[in-house]
C-alpha cells in the first residue's frame, strides 16, 4: 500500500492481494482520520456483497470469485 496526502485528501494505491478495509483501516489509522468519504477504482478477484434487513436485523451476504 502506498499513500499520499495533499491538503485535504488522501490517496491510496493498493497492491494486488491486499484486502481493502484492513487497508483502508490501516491508512486512517496512520494519517489520524476519523471520518472520511471513500471513493475508488479498480478491480477484485473475490468480494463479498450483502445488505443489512433493518426489519429482522439480519445482514445478507454472498461471495464471489473472478475479475470484477
């Protein structure tokens, strides 16, 4: 992972392999953010997509596999 930090962003380029919150974590952690908006580009070979039921509480999820 590689980060840089302009006045009011901060920009991070990840390897391949590197799993993306424990970076994101990682660099928040590192350059003292607390809140911030994310936005990104780029590509995956496994992610997990779900969405939360406020109504049972209950979070669903699935995983994938290939080039996305």
């Amino acid at each position: 992972m590689e980060t840089k930090r302009t006045a009011n962003c901060l920009v991070i380029r990840l390897d391949p392999g590197e799993e993306l919150i424990n970076s994101l974590l990682t660099a928040c952690q590192e350059h003292d953010i607390h809140c911030a908006q994310v936005t990104g580009i780029g590509a995956a070979r496994k992610i997990t997509c779900g969405v939360f039921d406020p109504e049972t509480k209950v979070y669903h999820s699935e995983k994938f596999k290939g080039i996305f």
